[in-house]
C-alpha cells in the first residue's frame, strides 16, 4: 500500500476513535439524534478505509472483514439508540475499539509499503539530469516510478504563452513515459516528485505548463526534489564576487519551494546556502542547510559511463565523419549558446559564418558537428526578432550544403562522447564536456572593428 494512502486510512482511524468519544457524550446528555448521526459518519469512514484497501491490497482481506464487522455494529448500536433501549457505553466503546484496533495494525505491519515517485522532466535533452536517479529506482520491488513528460510554452516578450511543445516522443526508447494527460498529481499524490525546472514564471523565454510549477507541485506530494538541469564549474564559496556572479542560477522558485535540492559539489551547497541565506534572512540559514544536498549532479555520473559504443550514428552522419579510406577524421563539438547570440548579436553570427567557411574549407580531415542551444530559435522569435530571418538562412545553408553534421536531437550526451574536442560558447555543457579530460577551445566574439582578430582561448 502507498505510503500516502496508508497515512490517510490510519488518520481515518484515529479520527473515528475520537467520534466514538462524542457518541458516548452525546448519549449520556440524551441527544440521541445526534449520536446516530456520528455513527452514520462512522459508517462512511470505514467504507471509506475499505475500499482503498481492496483498490491496494484486494479481495478478501482480514482487515475488510474486520470492517465488516466494524459496520454491523454500528448497526446494533443504531438501533439500539433509536428504540431507546440502555446501553452499557463503556462496552460499546470497546467492541467499536477491538475491530478498529486489528485494521490499524494490519495496515502498519502486513501491507508493504509501496513508494510512488514521479519525474517531471519537459525537455528531452534535459533527461540526464534526472536518468540515474531513475534507473537507480525503477527496479525496486517496493518503488514504482513513473517518467512523465510535461508540456511547455514559448512566450513572448510581453510574457505570454504562444506554441506549446511536448517531447514525449523525444525519450530514449528504453525509458516508458506515461502522458501527462493519464496521471493526476492532484488525485495520486505521489510520495516523491523529481523536477530539473526551477523557474515556475520566472523565464522569459520559455514556461512549463502552469499545473507543473514549483509552488504548486510542493503541496501535491510529500518530497519535492529539484535537481538543476545545468553544471556549473568549479567555485570558491568564500569568492563573494563569483559568488554574486551565479547567484541568478540559484534564486529560483524550484530552490524555494523544493523540499529537497541536489547540487553538484558540496563547495556549490555552500553556495547555495549563502546565496539563499542572504536572500531570505540569516533566521533561515537551517532551512537551506537541511533542504540542500550537495551529493552530485546525474549529468555528470552518467557521461562518466558513456562510451561511444552506446551511440548509434546516423547513417548521413557516418557519410560526413568517414574519410575516402575510411578511417574516421576529427570530429569537433561546436557548441553554440542563447547567451552569446543575445550579447553578440549580429557580431556573434558574423562570427559563426567565419567559423562554418573555416570548417567547409578543412572536411578532409575535420567533421564539424554543430548543435545549438535548443532554446535560440524560441528566444530569438521572443527577445531578438531583427536577428531571425539571417540565423535561419545561415541553419538552412549549412543543413542544406551537407558538409557537416546539424544536430538538433535531445541526446547532447551522444555529441559529446563522440566527438575529439569541443570548440564554442561557455555554458554548463563546457563543465559536462571537461568530464571526458577532451580538449576545449572557447570562441570569443569582441567589439571590435577587425572581426578578424576576434580571439579565441583554450582550456
């Protein structure tokens, strides 16, 4: 039996324990009416305790037909009232006492507890944030998970919703997802649920559905857990710049409302700690310091384990990767992010055109892999509309011309175990990148007039 379900029947049970207490006042003081109300409610109750346990646990066991019993009394005793007859109270009490007592032990000690946990992931790319926990779970006799995609919103600048996306189809196939259209969190109240969102309304760019927001989800089961779908490098938490530097990555409503988060490292739960302390007042220190875990990031567990032999390549991949003898030639991750199109802007794809001719002009022995940031056509389209029409010209001409891979498919893991060395944009997938122990050259777009002389740097 859930956890959650036998806390509700042995409330149920104790609650009647208590109504039984008024009866016998109710009877003493010669208010009848009344008292064969309460026992009406009794009634209700133990039907109520019933049948959840016949939806659990079956047909046919001792603790229904202790109800059963429960029930007939309360009969007797109805009568009993109603045609005035005397009443020993202090034998009532206990003949409605003994049935109750045998279910509520029953319950404690013969029905296992089954724990019910839910992930709520909304982006399929974002899935190795939450896989190992998963997989860690998901054949437990006495845990059933469920892996629930969530839809979500593109907006617009003034903040409203236009597309709506949903990527169940998007999962590895060795992951059963259920719709979300299937499961009410509302009426299942699943003992635990996994979220890699923390942002409720606070993106700009893009929103889960509303129903999948933090500060609504927290009262719908018993554990809340945020795990961030980003890594982050190394930080010093006594660094008070770096840390004022990370602090829009942590003041987030899933951090609030999320009755437990998991973090990368514990230098980054001190972080955490600090920045939400300072945030909310010295008077919460021991909430964050209770609520935050630094016991490690999945993302980073998981691609420890990957080998390329866990990928299948694409057949019009394995055409650009192979050379004429083939053998394979370099591939480089070229990683591109919505923070740099943002900030660079028109500089930023000048910057990826001479990249692209650079790469063009080397397919002998180089395959560039491109893959965007899965988010820079919804955040052009919403914060950066007059940069549209020349980005999809320039993702057109590059798919069309062939000489290189687009990679636009959840599996970011699969890019980076592939690939030799990563060049492109800072973001958390350059900490994920630098688990391999792969090169790693950041790309640098400057203001300045000669685009030429624009430097990059190595890791």
């Amino acid at each position: 039996m859930r956890r959650f379900y036998k806390k509700q029947c042995l409330e149920t049970l104790a609650a009647l324990l208590e109504v039984h207490n008024e009866v016998m006042e109710f009877i003493n003081k010669g208010r009848t009416e009344e008292a064969v109300s309460l026992l009406g409610e009794c009634q209700q109750g133990a039907v109520s305790i019933g049948t959840m346990i016949e939806k659990t646990e079956g047909e046919g066991t001792q603790e229904v037909s202790e109800l059963e019993k429960y029930c007939e009394l309360l009969y007797v005793f109805h009568k009993q009232i109603v045609s005035g007859e005397s009443i020993n109270l202090g034998q009532m009490s206990k003949k409605l006492k003994h049935p109750l007592t045998i279910v509520s032990n029953g319950i404690k000690n013969r029905f296992p507890t089954q724990k019910e946990v839910v992930f709520l992931p909304y982006k399929a790319s974002m899935w190795d944030s939450l896989e190992t926990v998963w997989k860690k779970m998901k054949d437990d006799e006495d845990t059933t998970t469920y892996v629930i995609p969530i839809p979500y919103f593109d907006r617009r600048a003034d903040g409203t919703f236009t597309a709506m996306h949903y990527e169940r189809d998007e999962f590895p196939d060795d992951v059963p997802t259920v719709s979300y259209e299937d499961y009410s969190i509302e009426n299942r109240h699943p003992d635990v649920i996994y979220i890699h969102n923390p942002y409720d309304d606070s993106n700009f760019v893009t929103s889960v559905h509303p129903d999948y927001y933090a500060s609504k989800l927290k009262n719908e089961t018993d554990e809340l857990v945020y795990i961030p779908y980003f890594i982050l490098g190394a930080i010093d938490p006594d660094d008070k710049k770096a840390v004022k530097d990370v602090e829009h990555f942590i003041k987030l409503p899933g951090v609030v409302h999320a009755h437990r988060v998991i973090v990368q490292s514990e230098d980054w739960r001190k972080v955490y700690i600090r920045v939400m302390t300072e945030f909310a007042g010295k008077q919460t220190k021991s909430i964050w310091e209770n609520k935050i875990e630094g016991t490690g990031s999945p993302k980073i567990e998981r691609i420890k384990n990957l080998t390329p032999d866990d990928f299948k390549i694409p057949s019009e991949w394995e055409d650009i990767i192979k050379k004429e003898d083939g053998s394979r030639k370099k591939i480089i991750f070229y990683n591109t992010t919505v923070g740099a199109l943002l900030k660079g802007r028109d500089k930023m794809l000048d910057k990826m055109d001479r990249v692209f001719k650079l790469f063009k002009e080397n397919t002998d022995d180089t395959a560039l892999l491109w893959r965007p940031h899965p988010l820079i056509e919804a955040t052009i389209a919403s914060l950066a509309p007059d940069l549209w029409e020349r980005y999809k010209d320039m993702t057109e001409k590059y798919i069309n011309e062939a000489w290189g891979i687009y990679d636009d498919t959840p599996a970011i893991d699969r890019a980076i175990i592939i690939s030799d060395a990563y060049y492109g944009d800072w973001s958390s997938v350059v900490w994920l990148y630098e688990q391999t122990g792969k090169p790693i050259m950041i790309e640098k777009v400057e203001d300045i007039e000669d685009e030429e002389t624009a430097e990059d740097t190595e890791r």
